[in-house]
C-alpha cells in the first residue's frame, strides 16, 4: 500500500474494499489488528474431536477452513465461525501426523499429508479417499511445503536428511525413484547427513526455500540452483558462475544459490581462539518467511526465536568489530586497508522529550536492578530514536542479566553505539567485557590494551582492575587446556591418519566450512518462552504489518511480541502441558493454537466485562524460570522429579504428572522418540 493510502480513514478504506478485492485482507487485518486486540485476547473456543495431540495446523488461504492433524492418524477440517467439523479424514498413515497443507489451485479440495510412518499421502477433502503416496522416506516426515505457484506441487522435510518435491502429475516409483524427486540433502560439519525438521518456501519469491535441520544453520536455497552447487569448490568459489537470462539480470553468485544465516552466539568458527568447551546439540524446529517475504523467522529448540531480514542482511557482530575500533589483527585479519576510517565523534544531542523520559526510567530500573525490566523501557526508546548512549545502557542492563545470549546481544550494542560514536568510553569498555564473557581472550585483551591507551585514568577503576585480573587467569588457564589438548592429539596421530575421511566426505565438509564461514546474522531475537521437549514447536508472524511474533512454550502458555522492539505483549495459557501450533488466520484477528491436549483452541478478542482466565501477568518470573528451565536437560529434570518423588515410596510415583508437565510418558515404548534430536 502506498503512504497515501495508509492515511486513509475508515470511510476511504469501506470503498477501496469494494472498488478493489485485491485489498480485502489488508483491509480486515489493518480495521481490526491493534495493540488493544492483542491485550483483550482470550478463549474464544475449543474444538474438540481429536482423540490424541494435535501436531498441526494449517488455514485455506481464504480462512475460511482450518485443518488439523493428530496422533490419532485423523485430518480434521473445521468451519472456524460455526465452530464444527466440516470433515473428517481417517488417512491410511501408520504414525503420527506432522504437518498438512492444502494443496494450491486445486479449490482447497486436496490435503497433503507428512507423518512419522516416514510416508507422505494426498487426500481428497470432499470424499476423503487417497490419491497418492510416497514412501520413499528413510525417516519421520516433519514438515510439509507448498507454493501458490506451483499447483499440484508440495515438499517434504524428513528425518532422512532429504528435502524431497513431490509432484502430483507425475508417476512415480517407491523406492527405486528416489533420487529422481530428491531436491537436495542436508549434510552437517562432519559430511554426515543430519535430520531435517522444518521447510518454507517464500510466497512472493518462490524460488526461495528454506530449511531447518539438526544443527543452528538456516539454510536457505534458490530452488533453480540447487543441482549446481554439486559443482561448486569451495576452494575456488570464483569459479562458480551459472548464467542466468532471468529480466536482464545475470545471476552469478555463489550466495544466490545458498546462504547459511546462525545467531552469531552460537556460529561454530573454527578458527576461533576460545576455551575450548563441550558444543551444545541445536535443532530448529519450525522456520516461516514473513509475508512480505522480507524476512525469515526461526525457532531453535533449547534457543530463542530470532528474525533474519533478507533484504538489509546483518553480519555476525565479531567480524563488525574491528570495522569500528580500528585494530589491526594478526596474520593480516582485520588489517587497516579493511577497515573504514575513524568517524568524526558525534556529540550527545539532546534526546526527544518521550525517550529522555523512558531513558530515565530505564536507568531508575537499572539501580534498582531489575535489569528486564529496564531493557523492555531501552527497548522503546531504541524503537523510537537510535543513539549510541540507549544501546551502550541496553549493553549493560544485557550485562548485569546474564540470561542465555544476552552477552552476544550486549557485543552487538556495543558495536552499533561506536558505529554511532567511534569514542565512546563505556561502549568501549563493556565491548572488552562482552568479548571476555564470549570467550573471545585474545580479542578482549586486545580491545583492553587499547582502551587503557585511549583513557588511561580509567585503569584505576574497579572494573578495569577485575576484568584485567579475569583475563590474566583466563588466559592461564586456557594455556593449560591447549597444552593437554595438543598432547592428546599428538597421541592419537596415528590412529587419525588410518581413519582418514573418504574424499567424498572431505568435500562435504569443505563445503559446509565455506557457507558457515560466510552465515549471516539475526535482527531480532524473542525470549521468555522454553523450547525443549518437543520438536515440532512454531512461531509465527501475526497483524496487518506483521507487527507481532508469536510462539508457543514447554510450560503450556504462549508468548506474544512487538517485532521491532522484542518487547513481549501477552501471555496466554494455551494447553495443560505445551503448546506446540500457533497459526494466525489469514485476514481475521483470530489465532488457532494446539499441542499435547487433543483440543484445537482459538482465539479472539474478548469483550471488556469478560474475565480473561487465561492471561499470565508476571512476565520476568515466567522468563525467568523458562530460562532454567531451557539451560537444563529436561530428561534430567525428569529423573530428578521421579528421584525426588521416589523419596516418598516408589507407588508415589505420578508419572501421570511427569507426562502432562513434560509431554512425555517415561513408561513409554517412544520415550527416545519423543526426545528433543
């Protein structure tokens, strides 16, 4: 929409609607969509019929029907408004139904189908009878993909590695064609194929697809060049150039075929001079483009959600560095001749009226130490005027909260407060501090060093004494581990050598180097939620604007966010045990959650003499123990829970409880299915 028609009241939109259908969604969404909506929603129904836990949801493109999948191997589809079953399917599949899409341009009258029996099926909704299967899969089919340009057409995700097309014309043979309808495999750092878990492919550009697997990498393909990335060297990435005649543009770089995005925290370099320590297992397990099809929204189990703008892509914060302090680095990286020159110091400007008032509330939390609290008023203010004094005190609130990622997030204040004024002392500071707790040591030490020589009088201070003092012990102590460390690897020389990786799979891995090498990262990232015990959890863009972020968590609610300033909105008790779906109707302000009860649940605006039940007010105390929650194993919380309840007698025992808490029955033959890959 033009900035014209943005400013146009109600009485101009009511015509615009009727002259011009092609506004009609954003019509609904922009009337009904706004910040008191989100504070009134609440239950507006259950729908009720399932007879297992429901793993998906999808709505027809008009809204006008909702299908559900579940345990109990049944695709329901639901009239929202009348809130009753329009039909039931009872599929053929012999596992848990992951994902259901409608087919497109086929009259929402054909539904695809992934499940764990690793088979994936078609159904006609009206008679309900089976129209194709493929079983070509090595494993659990997780997600499904379709393309409102491509009728006939979906794509699977499945735990085989595989990122398969299925095309519904065209005849096909399990298992013998299966490399005919593979589209690509998914390889991790070692060369070995790793499970994929989730799939989107971008609407207004439907050459984009995306993809979620076993590990913290994105990656995001141009279907049209898939196939030639099988010639691509890694050591010679300039000779890789396909030659594309597509609106007179030439199409010859390597990115535009793939490109890895990872929140810089947790980008595996190996070249990085750190502690070494154990790596932590990722999983992401739902990705979606945003319907503008600018930006890609990500959920990493035992992580956050974190948004990735395609257009206007973010570099990872390390390598920003020395872009804005100058430094040069050894062997040549970072050297001067990469380096932009230093900016003129821009003075402290007299901040807008609102954000001066903000900034001092902020600052008032601050002392008082309530550090989320004070980050939610940063936030604001950020949103509203960008200055290098809000990110530097954002930095710091990061710093005193030290929750998962919030270092990293300090790292990348710090960097834009000196991108915004070079000589900023505390920035300066607190970047030396965020690279330290990073365990970024020679970097830290270096950034110090040259601190002390900007501002000599400050190594006087308490800070400046403790961080020095941490750093020296550090360093000793990380001296000690590479020294056992390298005698280790001098022992095991041998038997490496006999081992050596087949040339294939030294290749694989050369390749993943080189595009992990080049991730780009996030833009926003949305916390307060637990993503560990399942792995089939969304998050989703909701509004006019694509204004808000929801996701759903292990503790049964789920979180609703601003977008541009990460602050959460609302939080909603959406299941007794986790909600796993969260899909936004299409044009209505109505929003269709499930997870481990058989129930799908929507939801709506309430009127203002109803109590919402529903609502969880205390924000920092739910983060909070999410946060514990998401840093600690959540089998051994288990066992600790069974341990702790054993004390009493082994009849005591409430597995009962154990299952609705975690979605998880210990008893189970699943038990090692149901765990987080």
């Amino acid at each position: 929409m033009s900035s014209a028609t943005k400013r146009q009241n109600i009485l101009q939109l009511i015509r615009n609607r009727e002259l011009n259908d092609h506004i009609r969604t954003k019509y609904a969404l922009k009337s009904n969509l706004n910040y008191k909506c989100i504070s009134k929603l609440g239950l507006l129904t259950q729908l009720e019929g399932h007879q297992g836990c429901v793993n998906c949801l999808q709505w027809n493109e008009s809204g006008s029907t909702l299908a559900s999948a579940s345990d109990d191997y049944q695709v329901i589809l639901w009239d929202p408004f009348l809130q009753k079953v329009k039909t039931t399917i009872k599929t053929l599949h012999r596992g848990n139904i992951f994902s259901v899409k409608f087919i497109p341009s086929c009259n929402d009258d054909i539904v695809a189908t992934g499940a764990g029996d690793w088979s994936s099926h078609t159904y006609n909704v009206t008679t309900g009878k089976q129209l194709s299967s493929c079983i070509c899969s090595q494993g659990r089919i997780k997600r499904l993909a379709v393309a409102n340009d491509a009728p006939s057409v979906y794509w699977c995700a499945s735990e085989d590695g595989c990122i398969s097309q299925h095309d519904m014309r065209m005849s096909h043979e399990c298992p013998t064609d299966k490399s005919k309808i593979t589209l690509a495999t998914i390889y991790g750092n070692l060369g070995k194929k790793i499970e994929a878990k989730c799939l989107d492919i971008n609407q207004l550009r439907t050459e984009q697809l995306a993809v979620g697997a076993n590990d913290q990498y994105v990656r995001l393909y141009d279907r049209r060049m898939i196939q030639s990335l099988s010639s691509f060297d890694a050591k010679h990435p300039s000779e890789f150039v396909l030659e594309y005649d597509d609106n007179n543009t030439a199409l010859n770089k390597v990115n535009n075929a793939l490109q890895y995005f990872v929140p810089g925290h947790i980008h595996s370099n190996d070249n990085e001079t750190s502690i070494p320590k154990k790596q932590k297992n990722y999983v992401i397990t739902y990705l979606t483009f945003s319907p503008d099809g600018r930006e890609l929204l990500v959920n990493y189990g035992g992580e956050y959600v974190y948004l990735y703008n395609l257009v206007n892509q973010a570099d990872n914060a390390f390598f920003n560095i020395p872009k804005v302090m100058k430094v040069p680095r050894k062997n040549g990286e970072g050297s001067s001749k990469d380096l932009i020159d230093n900016q003129v110091p821009v003075p402290h400007l007299t901040l807008p009226d609102k954000v001066e008032q903000l900034k001092l509330k902020a600052n008032y939390l601050f002392e008082k130490e309530d550090y989320t609290a004070a980050i939610f008023l940063y936030n604001e203010a950020i949103n509203i005027h960008k200055c290098s004094v809000l990110f530097s005190n954002r930095a710091a609130a990061y710093i005193k909260r030290k929750w998962h990622g919030d270092f990293y997030a300090a790292l990348k204040d710090c960097v834009t407060a000196l991108q915004l004024e070079p000589n900023h002392m505390k920035a300066h500071f607190r970047l030396a501090v965020c690279l330290f707790e990073l365990d970024k040591l020679k970097d830290s030490k270096m950034y110090l060093d040259q601190f002390t020589m900007k501002y000599p009088s400050y190594k006087t201070s308490a800070a400046y004494k403790c961080l020095h003092s941490d750093l020296l012990n550090a360093q000793s102590n990380y001296k000690e581990k590479c020294d056992g460390k390298k005698l280790r690897e001098t022992s095991d020389a041998t038997s490496n050598a006999l081992d050596a990786l087949h040339i294939e799979q030294v290749q694989k891995i050369t390749f993943e180097k080189y595009f992990r090498n080049q991730a780009k990262d996030y833009h926003h990232r949305y916390y307060g939620h637990c993503n560990t015990s399942t792995d089939i959890k969304e998050a989703n863009f909701f509004g006019s604007q694509n204004q808000f972020i929801a996701a759903g968590s292990d503790d049964g609610l789920f979180f609703i966010w601003e977008k541009n300033t990460e602050n959460n909105l609302l939080i909603l008790k959406g299941d007794s045990s986790i909600v796993n779906c969260i899909q936004p109707h299409p044009s209505e302000f109505l929003l269709a959650t499930s997870g481990i009860d058989n129930e799908v649940k929507l939801w709506s605006p309430l009127p203002d003499d109803v109590d919402n039940t529903n609502i969880i007010n205390h924000y920092s105390t739910t983060a909070t123990l999410n946060q514990r929650r998401m840093m600690a194993d959540p089998f051994e919380v288990i066992l600790y829970n069974m341990r702790r309840t054993a004390q009493d007698g082994p009849d005591s025992i409430d597995f009962a409880t154990i299952r609705d808490q975690y979605g998880i029955d210990p008893l189970s033959d699943e038990f090692n299915d149901c765990r987080m890959s």
